[in-house]
C-alpha cells in the first residue's frame, strides 16, 4: 500500500527535523553567535524541498545557564536551547511541525495537518 500524502508531508517534515537537529546538535554556541547560527540552521533546512517555512530560535536563558554549567563563554548545542517551527507543503498537503522539550528529550511533533 504506498503512503497517502499527508503520510509523505509527514515523512518529509521529519526528514527536514532531523536534518536540522543532527546537522547542528554539537556546534559550539554563544549569545554572541545565537541569532546568526539560528539564521544559518533556518537558511540551510529551507533549501529542501516542499520546506515552505523554518523559524529557530535559541532561548537565552537556556544558553546563559549552560554556559555557566560549561564555566567557558560557550556551550555546544543541544535541542533544550531551542524553539523550532516549521511549514512543509506536499502536493496540497500543509504541515506545522514544532519542537518542545519532553522528559528532557526534544520532541519533534505534528502539530496540523490541513489539507
């Protein structure tokens, strides 16, 4: 049975979360780089396609107290310092996807599918 496609908008929505979060989990970051790493990682994952939209943003006081966790001027990059969002349309197929801290996880989720 091959996938409907809200299925494969689906399967694409998590390629692209995944592309994001591998490709960048480990960069060193600081507030000094924050936005520009956050503009780099929406600019990379917005040249796939069907990616309509990528919003990242790095939470400053996440960074602050890893920061002092680390006792250096910079942390590496870990899901907990970000908020994501993203849009994939597929063929006619809308989906909003974002990512939240779950038991200290970053769980990517489907959060509409519309048609």
């Amino acid at each position: 049975m091959d996938p409907t496609t809200p299925q494969t908008a689906c399967f694409e929505a998590g390629i692209k979360f995944g592309s994001l979060y591998h490709q960048f989990a480990g960069t060193p970051i600081s507030p000094d780089s924050a936005d520009s790493l956050a503009t780099a990682m929406e600019e990379a994952i917005e040249n796939q396609p069907y990616c309509e939209s990528v919003t990242v943003s790095v939470k400053e006081e996440a960074l602050a107290a890893a920061i002092d966790d680390a006792g250096a001027d910079y942390t590496e990059l870990t899901g907990r310092l970000l908020d994501v969002a993203m849009e994939i349309d597929y063929e006619g197929v809308t989906v909003e996807t974002s990512m939240a801290m779950a038991d200290g996880y970053p769980l990517m989720q489907v959060d509409a599918v519309r048609e």
